[in-house]
C-alpha cells in the first residue's frame, strides 16, 4: 500500500482513515487519484475536472471512506457488495465493517497491478446466522463475516493447521481463482499454466476429498508455497496468487516508508523482487515480531519452483488490460 498524507496539514494518514487525526479535516478516498482527499462540511469534494464527489452513504454502516459520484449515493467498491447483512441482522452487520474494509484494500491493491475487477461481485453472509463457505463460483467471492472476529478465526486456524489466516488473505486467494478464470482461458497461456499448476481438469470434489483424507504429499514444500495448494491446480493458483499480491503490496508499503534499502526492480522478472527484496525484508520483518513475541509476519518459505509460478501471475498482469479490452 502507498503512503498517504493529509493535504491539510502533511500528517501521515492510514488508508482507513475517514478523518485526519492531526487537522480534524474529513476525509474520503478518490479511487481516481488513488489519494485520500480532504472533504468539506458537508462531506463533499470537487475534483481537479471540476467533478463533484460526496462521501459514500455507508460511511456509518460498513466504515467505507470511498467517494460517491452522486450525492446520498454508494461507491464502486460499494457496488460491488451484492450481498450484506440485513438490518436485523446485528451480529452480521457489527462484523461486516473488517470484512469490507479488507475488500476496499484488495481494490485499491488489483487496481496498482492493472487487474480489473469487471464482472466481480461479493456475498457478505455470516456463519453466525447461516451456513456459509467461503469461496468463489463463476465471479462471485463468498466471505464468512464470522471470520471478522479474531477468536473465530485463530480457532478455524488452528484446527486447519495453517501457518496464516486473515480476511485479507481470504479475498486475495478468492480474488486469484476469478482471475484464473478470466485470464487463464486458452492458449500458450493455458499450457504454461497447466505445466506450472497441474491440468485444472482433475476432479475437483475427489481432489478436495483425498486432501482432507490422507493430507498433503510428502515434501510438498519443495514445489508449493502452502499445503493447501496442493489440493488442485486451481488452488495452487488461488495460494499462489495470494501470494503474489502479499509480497507485492508489503513490498510497496516498504518502500513508501521507508524501509527499503534496495530499491525493487521495476519491470524484471517478480522473482528478482522476490530474492533481492522480499526475502531480506521478511526475514527481517520475522525478526522483528520475535522481538515483540509476535508470530513471525510472513511464515512461508518460497521454494524455487513457486518463483516460475509467482513469475506467471506477475505476467498476467502486465497482460491483464489487453486481455479484458
Ligand atoms: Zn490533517
Ligand atoms: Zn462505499
Ligand atoms: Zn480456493
């Protein structure tokens, strides 16, 4: 995530900020100029073109800090919300803020790559009142809200043995089995990913079924960055995916902080990035949760045969906008 700062009074702000905690100036986020923007009395903001934008009308309902075009109106990443909790629904809604917050930085994030989110949609039910599996089928992402609470979630981690979860990390492996779908159609590109991630054909229900029943293969960690992604071709991409977007974006968030000594190359190949610049500042990154007596922030190791993956993916989005037209 880039760096934000308050054009009031040049105080740093964090991406969820609806106010400027130095100034008191409101503020809203143009998904145009990728800034967050100062809004007046009335919550609204005239842009460079002269365009008038007015804070989302879920503000109070979800957090959401985006800018509407029309007064009283919701924004895109709004939009994008087919599902939501209803009104009586008061666990649903008090753990549907996280869930859309976490969605709000996945757009902004696939926004930086040059993916477009055309045809995504996303159902926000909660497990607490239904049954809900988290997924995503034909375009729309399905997320358990439940999982916005943190006890929940450590419990689910824990039972499932993985090294990491989070909202977050949910959308952005969901997100990866829509881009599978859009962008992985045909083609040279197709056999290349059929050599990388396996023939997507197999059997999908027996794939998932023998993985809960005898685990992943012996030494899955010399080919693949998570046990669960050797459950199928199509979950090696969505792990691998999320990946792809975990590095990137933490690697951006370094760099506009500050905390880059090696400056990422800008169009070499992502395993470049990879070796000189996110595995000296994960480990780092590692170290200093130790120092805190926090898990380590990044509890995966990249095996060689995941850099060819994580090189495919960073293609496609350098391919992504002639490819959607
Ligand atoms: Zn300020
Ligand atoms: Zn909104
Ligand atoms: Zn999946």
């Amino acid at each position: 995530m880039r760096s934000f700062s308050c054009r009031n009074c040049s105080s740093q702000l964090f991406f969820e900020n609806s106010v400027c905690l130095t100034c008191g100036t409101g503020l809203g986020f143009s998904r145009e100029e990728r800034a967050l923007v100062p809004v007046d009395g009335s919550g609204r903001y005239i842009d460079r073109a002269g365009l008038e934008w007015h804070v989302c009308r879920n503000l109070n309902l979800s957090g959401c800090t985006w800018l509407a075009r029309l007064e009283g109106g919701q924004c895109m990443a709004c939009d994008l919300t087919r599902t939501r909790p209803s009104d009586d629904d008061s666990a649903g809604l008090a753990q549907f803020p996280k869930a859309e917050a976490a969605k709000r930085h996945l757009l902004v994030e696939l926004d930086a790559r040059g993916f477009s989110t055309d045809g995504l949609v996303f159902d926000m039910l909660s497990s607490t009142s239904e049954d809900v599996t988290i997924g995503h089928a034909g375009g729309v992402i399905t997320i358990d809200l439940a999982e916005a609470d943190g006890a929940r979630r450590e419990q689910i981690r824990e039972e499932l043995g993985e090294p990491y979860r989070t909202m977050l990390g949910h959308l952005r492996h969901e997100v990866g089995h829509f881009m599978q779908l859009r962008l992985v159609t045909g083609g040279e590109r197709l056999d290349r990913a059929r050599q990388l991630f396996g023939d997507e054909r197999e059997d999908y229900q027996a794939a998932v079924s023998r993985h809960y029943a005898q685990g992943p293969p012996a030494g899955w960690w010399t080919s693949y960055i998570s046990s669960y992604a050797t459950t199928h071709p199509f979950e090696d991409f969505a792990e691998t995916f999320a990946h792809y977007l975990h590095i990137s974006d933490t690697c951006e968030t370094a760099a506009a902080q500050g905390l880059l000594s090696t400056t990422p190359p800008a169009d070499g190949p992502f395993r470049d990035l990879v070796r000189q610049v996110w595995i000296p500042l994960s480990l780092a990154l590692n170290q200093i949760n130790r120092s805190m007596g926090k898990d380590d922030l990044y509890p995966f190791v990249i095996p060689e045969p995941v850099l060819d993956k994580l090189d495919f993916i960073a293609r496609l989005a350098f391919d992504a906008n002639a490819t959607m037209q």
